[in-house]
C-alpha cells in the first residue's frame, strides 16, 4: 500500500501533519505503527474520507433544511394565500431538483445552476434565489454549515413591467366606475391602503375624527397600526359622508351583488351579502379601465393607485420617510421603488452666495 495522507519522512523518522490546523507532530521512527495511526487519524480529522460514516450517519440534505423551513419559519411569516401557494411551488420543485443533495457539499456554483435550470425569467429567477436563500440559511441556523452559499449569487435583474398610473389614466378610469368603485379607488388614494385593507375597513373603524386601521400585511409581522385623522371638510371626510349611502351595510366600501346569494351558498371569504372581495375590486377595475380605453401591454392595475397616491404626497412636499409611513413599507428603498417612475417633486431653494460685484 502507498503512503496515507499527511505523513512525510523527516531526519529522526515520520512526522503526522493535521490536515485542518497543519501542525505536524513527530510519530516516531516505527513505519507500520505511524501508517496505521496516521489512517486513523484522517478517517477521524478528515470525515468525508470515512466511507462507512456515509452510510451509517448520513449528513443533513437540501430536504432537511426544507422541512426545518416549513416547519418552523413558514408559520411565522403570516403569507397571504396567494404568496404560500407561490412558494409551496418552489420548495416543491426545489427539492425534485436538489432535494437529495447533502447541504455541506452544496457549493455556490450549485446554487447558481438550479436557480438557473429550473427558471426562464428575471423574475422566477429572483424568487427562487430567495427561497434558497431562505432554506439554506435554517441550515446555517441549526448549525449544519457555516456560511450560506446563496447570498453569494448573482441577483436578478429585474424589474417590475406594470405600467405606472399617471392621474390623467386615474380620472379616465374613474370617470368609467361605478359609484362603490370611485369610493374604492378615492380611499386608496387618500390612504394608500392595499387593496385587502380598502375592502376590509369597516364603519365601526370610523370614529374619533380618525379612521384606525392594522394593515392585514403587517399584523402578523411589524405590527404596524395606523391613525389616519379625518380634516372635518377634508377629502377624506367627504368620502366618508359618499360611503354612506342607502345600501345598508357594515363595510365602508360595498355593493349590492348582481345576484343574491342564499348565505349557504356565498364565498366563504364573505361575510356579508354587501361585502366586496378583493378579486373583485381587481375585477371592476380592470374592466373600468378597459371601457376607458386604457390599453398596453401591462396596464396599471388597482394595486398602482398607492403608487400614484405616494407621488402626489410627495409633490404635495411629504418626505419619502413620511410616505413610508403611511406605505407601511419595512424599508425606505421599497418606498423609493414605488415612488420610482413618477416626475420626482421640484425642490424650492434659495442660494446664499453673495459675488459682491
């Protein structure tokens, strides 16, 4: 047999050198004894020699840090439906494609290839890059592995292609909406609430001069509530004053349904006969802006109005830190994203240099 690993002849006989620290440590002059205890020592100081150890004590797979994923951080992130079912795809096809593969060999290379193989666009690139990143670092977290390999990729370049809502599209499309609709669309640009929350909001949120309302996106996570006062001849008193109307109904925005349904037979998400879903608002927005004929390839949708609402405060001379507020955005820089794409405000100032001439 030739040589193990890690022993070298010296003048006085064989020295051993660890093959992590690089210590070498004198074994003596017996040959057979120092061979034998140098395989010994790889098999315990280098485990991916240890053939047997593969076997019996197999290492932690890309599987096992899915299944500490979904188990223990997924309940945590409160996803909307939609966004759970996205990234239940993901984790699927994640572990069709790499599932098996032992995580303290998953290297940044194999990172990049299966987000690379297993997507066609920016977009599908930049979410399953994230959801790596996401799995890989429960893995750095129960202490598998010590650095996470993905946050070493590339990031997508990608950038969302809906068209933005300028205000001259807004009053063309409003122009088109039913009553319920032009309340819709009015809330959400004086508050820049989501779509979930313009439908949600309730009369019984009203009172106190003030409408209060916890953003269904950050109940579960930042925790965020939101006074927002109501000016007694401001315009979001006057749309308070157009929601009540003679439709009875417990929800500040709300219609009467085309065709009434018995309540064992309405969707399950609705909760009163006047109540509008979300779906639905997206709906009668789109075909709003259809009967305006606002064409392209990707046409604003409901959702740009927080978008548009954001730039006309800042134009009105709110900072992008006041706006943020109201956004209830985590960050500044998502702020910034959807300020980006409308005309960025003048600046009024005054210069102080005297020439003296």
């Amino acid at each position: 047999m030739g040589w193990p690993a890690n022993v070298y002849a010296c003048k006085n006989g064989f020295r051993y050198r660890h093959p992590i620290t690089k210590k070498q440590t004198w074994m003596g002059l017996d040959k057979e004894r120092v061979f034998e205890a140098a395989r010994k020592l790889n098999v315990m100081l280098i485990p991916s020699n240890d053939l047997v150890a593969r076997v019996v004590e197999p290492t932690e797979t890309i599987d096992d840090a899915i299944k500490v994923f979904r188990e223990e951080d997924i309940p945590g992130r409160d996803w909307a439906h939609k966004t759970a079912n996205l990234y239940e795809n993901i984790l699927n096809r994640m572990s069709a494609a790499i599932g098996k593969r032992e995580i303290a060999s998953f290297a940044v290379r194999d990172c990049a290839t299966f987000v690379k193989d297993v997507t066609e666009s920016p977009r599908a690139r930049q979410q399953f890059r994230l959801a790596l990143q996401w799995v890989i670092a429960c893995a750095v977290e129960e202490g598998w592995i010590d650095a996470n390999p993905a946050l070493q990729t590339r990031k997508a370049n990608y950038k969302r292609a809906r068209e933005r809502l300028p205000r001259v599209t807004y009053d063309a499309i409003y122009e088109n909406s039913a009553p319920w609709l032009q309340n819709a669309m009015d809330l959400s640009l004086l508050t820049l609430l989501r779509r979930e929350d313009v439908v949600s909001l309730r009369f019984s949120d009203l009172h106190d001069n003030a409408l209060w309302v916890i953003p269904g996106k950050t109940e579960g996570s930042t925790g965020t509530r939101l006074k927002i006062e109501i000016e007694p001849d401001g315009d979001l008193a006057k749309l308070m004053t157009r929601c009540r109307d003679s439709i009875v109904s417990p929800y500040l925005i709300h219609r009467l349904q085309d065709r009434a349904q018995s309540s064992d037979k309405r969707a399950k998400a609705r909760a009163h006969h006047t109540q509008v879903l979300p779906e639905q608002l997206s709906r009668a927005f789109a075909d709003a802006r259809d009967a305006a004929g606002i064409e392209g390839d990707n046409p604003p949708s409901f959702h740009e109005i927080r978008s548009l609402g954001g730039a006309l405060l800042r134009a009105a001379g709110w900072t992008v830190a006041q706006v943020q507020a109201l956004m209830t955005h985590t960050s500044e820089s998502m702020t910034e994203h959807y300020l980006d794409g409308h005309d960025v405000p003048w600046t009024a100032v005054k210069t102080g240099i005297v020439l003296g001439r």
